[in-house]
C-alpha cells in the first residue's frame, strides 16, 4: 500500500524495561483490527529516533507515532522539528515506558489500548514544545520537563539501577533513596526576566503538563496546549519535612505551600552549581549552566483521539 495510507510507528523496544517489545504483537493486532494501515520501523540505540523521525518528516507518512516512554516521544519530536522543509506532519504516542509522564500529564489516554484507538479517530491538538540550550550552546526540544537537583537525581538512579523493573514506582522508591544522600545547592532562577537567587533549592522544575516523575502532579492543570511554560522550585525545606511535602504532591494540596514556588511564563533560566544534576523529558544530560529554556507554541500537531 502507498505509505500516504498508512502511520509509520518508531518502536523502541526496550521502553519500559522491554514492556514495549512485549506488547508489540498486541498492538498490531489491535491496529489490524481497527483497519488502521501501517509501518513499524524499530529503533537500535538511544538517539536512533531522532534520526529516523528527521528522515521521515518529509515523507508521505499521514502520521509518525513513537511507541515508548517520553524519552522516545522526545526523540521523535526532535527529529520532526529539526528536519528540512518545516513539516507539519502530526506526531502520535502509544505509551510504552517507565513513566509516561506527558501523556499522563496531559490526560490523553489511560493506557496503551486507548493510545491505538487514538490513531483510528484521531483528533489533532496544537502542543506547545520547550526549546532548551545550555551554555556551551547545546540546544534540544523538550515535550515534558526540564529537571535540575532532586528529580534528575531520580531519573539517573532509575535509569541505572535494577529499581527501574518497577515502572512508575521506582521513581517512589529512589525519591526515598535521595532524602538520604542527596544535598539540595543554592540556584538563580529567572522566570520572564525576573530573576531571584535561591538558598538551598532541593530542585526546579519547568514543565509542559502537570506530571513529573513517573505520575507526581508538580504542576496541576498545567497542559502542553495552554501556551505557557510552568516553573515550580523546593527550597530550604529540612529533610524532615519532605515526606510530608512528598504526600501531598499525590493530594495535589503542595500549591501554596512553605518552601514551594510555582509560575508560568515564556522564558526560565537555570544557573546551578557544576555538575549538579539535569534531565530533560526523564533523559538525564551533561548540562553547563545556565541552562535556558524557551516556549515554542502550538509547535507539533498531536494525534490526541476523538
């Protein structure tokens, strides 16, 4: 069939600890199933993604759909984005990874099953993206989060350690690993120019949806299609009070808080100390600060279903 008929899916196999390879039979028989047409091209190492998604963005594809964890979408994004020609051509996720925060974040789909459905009736949303570029002149789109201190301290231990066979709990079980070892550093912090130096901030946070951290409500209500950028940060929080703090992220009654700072803007930037820990979409990254980090508005158009 012509490929102008058909979604192309990028697969990463080992998403999820390899719950991507193992619900790929199900997938396409659920796609055969709902007379979806399509290709599946599956991808070999980390960075393969954005290779095949910048090759295929110009194609005749209806639709290039990564299957795996925000990582994956990331990737795909980053590919479509920094192809020739400015493509337009809609982006789609079947979740398959360890967290899956942006579709969580955004309330897209419960699970898999619904994320195929999606790509049979689907409805096309205008995402907003991060664009994020460190002081050596690094530059990469973000879908979900930029993370410096605390939480890409936990996407490193999940990413290394056997705690990731978990799923989402494992960003619970390494976030009680840190209280332990883990020392928050003083950051400045720019929101759209206003600048502020922060005292032992435990982390900070610039997000496009709600969700952090494998399902952590940092940012509630925030969306990838509300056209703004969101920034939360901890700071001179003793150790003894995070648990607390903790709880009530899952209560979403943190907002307001002692200790907790949330904004929107267009604009952030990061300075930290050397080698402080960043993650950008869970993927932690060699940052120099001080990492900034843009708004790209309505950037991709998202199969989000009908």
């Amino acid at each position: 069939m012509d490929s102008s008929q058909k979604i192309c899916i990028i697969a990463n196999p080992t998403a999820g600890h390899g719950k991507a390879r193992a619900i790929l039979p199900q997938v396409e028989a659920l796609l055969e199933d709902y007379g979806v047409e399509f290709d599946i091209i599956t991808t070999q190492a980390p960075g393969h993604a954005v290779d095949l998604a910048r090759e295929l963005a110009n194609s005749d594809y209806k639709a290039l759909v990564a299957m795996g964890g925000d990582g994956t979408l990331g990737e795909v994004v980053n590919g479509v984005l920094t192809a020739s020609n400015k493509p337009t051509i809609p982006i789609g996720a079947i979740p398959a990874g360890t967290g899956n925060d942006f579709i969580t974040g955004n309330r897209l789909f419960a699970d898999w099953t619904e994320a195929v459905r999606a790509l049979a009736r689907p409805k096309v949303k205008q995402f907003d993206v991060m664009l994020v570029e460190d002081a050596a002149h690094r530059s990469r789109y973000a879908i979900n989060s930029v993370g410096v201190g605390f939480d890409a301290y936990v996407c490193k231990r999940v990413a290394e350690l056997k705690s990731k066979r978990f799923g989402s709990k494992s960003y619970a079980l390494e976030v009680l690993r840190g209280f332990v070892v883990f020392q928050p550093a003083d950051m400045r912090i720019s929101l759209d120019g206003d600048e502020r130096h922060v005292e032992k901030a435990w982390l900070c946070a610039i997000m496009n949806s709600q969700n952090l951290g494998g399902g952590l409500g940092i940012i509630p209500g925030a969306t990838s299609d509300d056209r703004h950028l969101h920034l939360g940060y901890l700071f001179d929080t003793p150790k003894w009070r995070l648990i607390s703090l903790l709880l009530s992220v899952f209560r979403g009654t943190h907002v307001g808080r002692r200790g907790v700072f949330i904004g929107k803007g267009q604009r952030a930037s990061i300075d930290a100390p050397d080698n402080y820990p960043c993650h950008i979409d869970g993927d932690v990254v060699d940052a120099v600060y001080p990492l900034r980090v843009e708004l790209v508005p309505a950037a991709i158009p998202f199969l989000a279903g009908g």
